[in-house]
C-alpha cells in the first residue's frame, strides 16, 4: 500500500513547475509554470489535463479557494487573476501592479484576494468583481501577504524592513510598522489571529501584538538571516529556520529558548510542527531532514538524507509521515517515527521545488525544474491487517507455515482461492484503502491500472511515456512493456530516432555551449576571458522567466559599453535563495587576471530586486603577494535589476546603465532590460592582480556576470 507509484502520466508543462497544490476535496491539482501558464489536473483522470490559464509572463504561484470553485493566479507579467476552476473562464479583470506579482491568496470565506508585489504595495480586490478595495502602500517590494484567521485584518512583509498590520475592509493600517533591521520575508498570523511572527534578514525573528503592533516578547536571535516562522498547532511555540545552521523552538509567551539548537551543517530552510506539536522537522541545504523532540530538541530519528539540497520537509495529514524535495530530482516518503523510507525515491529528471500530502493524506503531488507536476500514490496503512491478506499471501506464493513455523507448500487450489478471495473483495465496502489495493492486485493484468487508487491503466501510461520522447521515458517504458512485443517494437523505433539526436547533443556539450561563441582573436587580454566559468549563453533563457527572456540582442564578441571594451559572448549566474537558482554555483573562483592594472571595470546585473543597501555578493580581488581585497556587490549601489523598475531612485555615482535593449519577453510586458558596469579603482596598482573571486551572498537577488575588463 505504501507504493509511491505515480496515480497518472506526469502533468506537463513547457518550463519549470514553481508549485503544485491539491485542491480542498483532494481531486484536483493547480500547477503554476515559467511557461506563461497555470494549469487545473484531475488527480485521477486519463488524460489529467482540465484546463489552462495564460498570463504574459511566468506564474509565481497558483492556489484554489477554500470552496474550491476557484483559482487566483500570481504573475510576473505585472497582473494576478482570478479563473473560474471548473470551466477555466475569467472571473475578473486582471488585478494589475506596477511589478511583478508575488504572491496571492484568498481569504478565510474567499470572497477577497490580497496580493503581494515588488510595485511596493498589496492589494486587497473583490475576487468576484474583480473591484480593488483596498491599496496597502510599503516603500520596498512586498515579499508576503496573507488574511488573518477570520479574515478581518491583512498583513504583509516587506523589503523596506517592516511587517504592516492593515484593516482588510479600508486598507487603512491598525498600528505602527512592525520595524526590522532588514527585509521581512515571512510572516504568519498565531492560529488565534491574535499575534503575528515575522522573519527577517537582520538575523531575528519577532511575535506582535496585531491590536497595538508592540512587541510581545524579546528577539529572539540568531546568528544569520532567519528564512522561516511558524507557530505551533496550539500557538505557544514558536520554530524559526535560519541560515546560520540551527533551527530553534522557542516559546511564544515569554520569547525563551525551549531547546538547544536543532543543529545541521548548513542552512537550514524551513521548520515545521507536527500536527500534534510534539515533534519538529527540518529541512536543509546539507541534504538532509532531520526529526526532532519539541520538547528536548533531542533528534528522535537518524537523518533522513537525500543527494542534494532539500527545499522542503512536510508531515502527512496524520503526522505518520514526512515527505522531503530535493535538487537530487526525487522527492522522498519517510516513516516520522523511525526515519526510514517508506517509498522508493519519488523521481523527476529535475530539481524538485516542492512536494506535499494532499488533504486525505493518500496522495503526494512534486512539482520540478523538469517541466511536470507528478501525482504519487502513498495510501495510508490501517493498524490491522485484514484477514483475507494471509490467504492472498498463502495463494500467491504457493507455500503456508506449519505449526512448527516452517515453510511448507500449500494443498490448496491456489487458483479457486484467489477467485475466492477476488468475489469477497466486491462485497466489501469501497471507501476501505485494503479493499482498493486488494481488487487492484488481483485484477487481470490487461485492465490493471499503475496504482490502487488511479484510473490510468499500464498500457496508457506506458503510451504516454513513449510519447514523452526521452531516454528516461523510454527506459521506463521498456521495463513496464516487458512482453509486449508491439509496445516493445514501438519503443525500439522510439529510441532509434532519439539516439542520433542525444549523440549530436553530447558532441555540442563537449565541445561546450553550444549557443557561446569562440573569442575573437583579437579581444586583448585586458579584456578577461571568462570562457572556463561561463554557465550560460546570451541567447538562451538561463534563469527564471518564459522561453524568450535573454539577452539575445546583447551585441556579441568585443564591444564598446560606456567607454569601455567589452568581451561579450555569454554570462555567470551565482546561486541565490530561490530554488530556481539552485543549479547553479555560490561562488566562481580563480578568474585569471594575471597582470598589474589601475581599475576593474565590471559589466553585471542581478535578477529580482531587493532593498536598497542590500549585500548581495562580493568580488575578491587576489594579489600575487598573497594578500586580497573583498568588494561588496551592494544592491542600487553598484548593480540593479536587468529588469527596469518602476520608481527607482536616480543610480548614484559610479554605476552606470551600460546598456539598455529588449528581448520578446520585455517587449510583452511594456518594459526594458539592461546591464550595469562598475568600476572599482585599484588602490595597488604596481601589485599583480593574480585572480578574481565572484560570490553570491544567496539573497533572493541572484547577481549575474557578463564581462571583466581591467586597464
């Protein structure tokens, strides 16, 4: 019963799935993708697909209504819509911003949505007319939203370093900013609506009066940014995530330390209660998940370990079990008591974002960097067994045990029993998960569907993994056609289309990017070559955003910017907080320099924006004596957005806009695009500068490298 089959063939998408989500009843999933779309799936329909909702840009987030019957949808392309769910007709205008669209949710009743947007303000509209009813004004982008329990008040996260509590119905703010020393960028109501939580990059996190927006306890402090808050079920703790390693329980009346710290070996990047609140589990950037006592912080199992990076650790509707999603493209099923698997590895052929328990606790939806959503069949196990399962395991294997314990073959007309045991199942009652998997494993092979609890029969999913075109898809295929010489015949002149195609892709990937050109040969060594570090060229879309979002009229091979000569062939994007970046590197180190030089002179960007004085990164500058000099990549000092932002202060002295173009994506959206350059005076000049560093802080702003001149 513990299958961790797929229920269907993967749910598709052009791009990258940024989330998945189950519906209220279960039965169906909202994905929202980089390719423009969101998407409405049966859980257990053959083809899944129910509708499709377009935006101009990809989709941040999608989430149903607490009724169901609806669908808010969050975009970059400046909008959040309201869709119907069932028919998938617009049920509004689009709710439009000045930026991009963070996130939206509906309220308690859905009759409003709040958004969040990096325009500096949330919005709250009628989600029936679409009408704006109240504008919630930040003087930074707004990283959250979200209704209080009962829906009367709104609070919201923001870049400029508070927290704001609002009156839903008039917009009008019930109290004093919630102050920080930097972004907020996580903030959660306690389950009684009467406090708030809020995270912030100043290395704190806080609880608030939400009447009188005072603090209710002290700091409660950590050593670096805290990247989530959430209280427990009964709201009296309190379990924050940070990126200096720990996890802490703390108390939500009195602010003190309950536990030690819930120590990992990196970032930790969220913390969650169990739904009884006697147990904490932590997800983390050292490949693991970690159980642990919320009482004595002691760890109640070994770790449950993954391959890469994890971006997520839930509990089932029970508290039975954990699920996990990781950059090692599976998601994984674990026993909350033990911490052992309960499933095979749930794989995707990319990173996963996100996995989650649908409400009965008998599905798990993942989303993926691959393009799909999957939906996984993960049944819960009653306490007892039924009494037919033995005579099921005594007929199949043809052997009983005597009354000395020993193996011994059964008399028994194994056949007549399982025809038995086959008419029994069909008086018993539908809703029984024994009953499901029972009928399902004895089903003729031919009608048998890919999981107890699936409509999609073997041979349709087989044919969808065919069509799917990939080598993965076909190994798969071969295995679960075993037999079927036409299936088999098919997947062999599958693979002999695919093969020359893969093969030709190899040779452009040794000889590297494809879409990066050769330097030109008469590029001077002033102008750095950057071709060993490249991770992306600037024709292809490398990051978050739709298909045809690059820098493709960037001008190639050496060019004049700003005064300045330029290398200009491809580009190195650094890591930063969001998933999507997690393919790529923090740091790119050793960058030739070889020779002495006045300045250096750094032609950059960054995708997204955040506060302005924000560290994002750095450069380190290594000098031939052995001695170095470290130089802060500033967010609006000395890089911005390559996305032109409205409302921008004027660029201070020393950095300038070296070029300013579009790309279709751009052009979409009314907008710009553009590229920075930096010039930083040496204060050695007469000192080789042996090597350069490039060093992402991992902030939500993911800084960007196209081009290192020195003179």
């Amino acid at each position: 019963m513990r299958t961790g089959l797929p229920l269907n063939e993967p749910m598709k998408h052009g791009g990258p799935v940024w989330s998945a989500r189950f519906s209220p009843d279960g039965k169906r999933i909202a994905t929202a993708s980089e390719d423009n779309t969101a998407r409405v799936w049966d859980t257990l329909g053959s083809p899944p697909l129910r509708q499709t909702y377009r935006h101009q840009r990809f989709i941040r987030s999608a989430q149903f209504s607490p009724d169901g019957r609806k669908i808010v949808t969050a975009s970059y392309d400046k909008t959040a819509r309201v869709w119907d769910a069932l028919n998938g007709t617009p049920v509004t205008e689009p709710l439009p911003h000045g930026d991009e669209v963070e996130a939206a949710c509906f309220s308690p009743d859905g009759k409003r949505v709040v958004t969040a947007s990096a325009d500096h303000t949330a919005c709250v509209w009628d989600a029936q007319t679409g009408r704006k009813l109240a504008n919630l004004k930040h003087d930074d982008r707004v990283c959250a939203a979200e209704f209080s329990p009962d829906g009367r008040r709104v609070a919201t996260a923001s870049g400029d370093r508070t927290a704001r509590i609002w009156d839903a119905s008039s917009g009008q703010p019930l109290t004093e900013p919630l102050k920080h020393g930097a972004l907020v960028g996580a903030i959660q109501f306690s389950p009684d609506g009467e406090r708030i939580a809020t995270a912030s990059d100043d290395h704190t996190a806080r609880i608030w009066d939400v009447r009188s927006g005072r603090p209710t306890i002290a700091l409660l402090k950590h050593d670096h940014r805290v990247l989530s808050v959430n209280f427990s079920p009964d709201g009296r703790r309190i379990v924050t995530a940070s990126c200096d390693h720990t996890a802490r329980v703390w108390d939500a009346q009195n602010g003190l330390p309950l536990t030690g710290p819930l120590k990992h070996v990196d970032a930790v990047e969220s913390a969650e209660f169990s739904p009884d609140g006697k147990r904490v589990v932590t997800a983390s950037w050292d490949h693991t998940a970690r159980m642990w006592d919320a009482q004595s912080g002691l760890p109640l199992t070994p770790p449950m370990k993954h391959g890469e990076t994890l971006h997520s650790a839930r509990f089932s509707p029970d508290g039975k079990r954990i699920v996990t999603a990781s950059d090692d493209k599976t998601a994984r099923v674990w026993d909350a008591e033990t911490g052992l698997p309960l499933t095979e590895p749930l794989a995707h052929r990319g990173d996963v974002w996100g996995a989650q328990f649908s409400p009965g606790g008998n599905q798990i939806v993942t989303a993926s960097v691959d393009g799909t959503a999957c939906v996984w069949d993960v049944a819960p196990i009653r306490a007892r067994c039924p009494d037919w399962l033995l005579p099921l395991a005594e007929a199949i294997s043809g052997h009983i045990l005597d009354k000395r314990g020993l193996m011994e073959e059964t008399k028994l007309n194994r056949a007549e029993v399982l025809n038995q045991l086959r008419q029994k199942l069909q008086t018993e009652p539908d809703d029984d998960d024994w009953v499901a998997w029972g009928r399902w494993f004895l089903a003729e092979p031919a009608a048998r569907t890919i999981s107890p609890f699936s409509k999609c029969t073997v041979r349709e999913f087989i044919e969808s993994r065919i069509n799917e075109q990939t080598m993965e898809s076909l190994d798969e295929a071969e295995r679960l056609a075993a037999g079927n010489t036409g299936l088999l015949a098919r997947i062999s002149a599958a693979r002999g289309k695919l093969e020359p195609a893969s093969q030709s892709l190899a040779l452009l990937r040794q000889a590297g990017f494809a879409s990066i050109p050769p330097r030109a040969t008469n590029a001077s060594p002033n102008l750095i070559d950057l071709s060993a570090h490249y991770n992306a060229g600037l024709t292809e879309t490398w990051h978050s955003g739709s298909r045809n979002n690059s820098l493709v009229n960037l001008p190639s091979g050496v060019q004049t910017l700003a005064g300045v000569a330029f290398d200009l062939r491809g580009l190195i994007q650094l890591r930063g907080e969001s998933a999507t970046e997690s393919r790529f590197r923090e740091q790119v180190a050793g960058i030739p320099v070889d020779r002495e030089c006045r300045e250096i002179h750094f032609l950059h960007a960054t995708q997204r924006s955040v506060s302005q004085g924000t560290q994002i990164g750095h450069y380190v500058v290594h000098y031939a004596n052995e001695s170095e000099i470290s130089l802060p990549i500033i967010y609006g000092q000395n890089v911005r957005d390559w996305y032109t932002k409205s409302g921008e202060p004027a660029a201070p002295a020393g950095l300038a806009t070296a070029w300013t173009g579009s790309n279709a994506q751009s052009d979409a959206v009314g907008g710009s695009i553009r590229l920075f350059t930096w010039t930083w005076k040496n204060p050695f000049p007469n000192l080789v500068v042996r090597s350069l560093d490039f060093v992402s802080e991992k902030t939500p702003c993911a800084p960007f490298l196209v081009a290192i001149t020195v003179e």
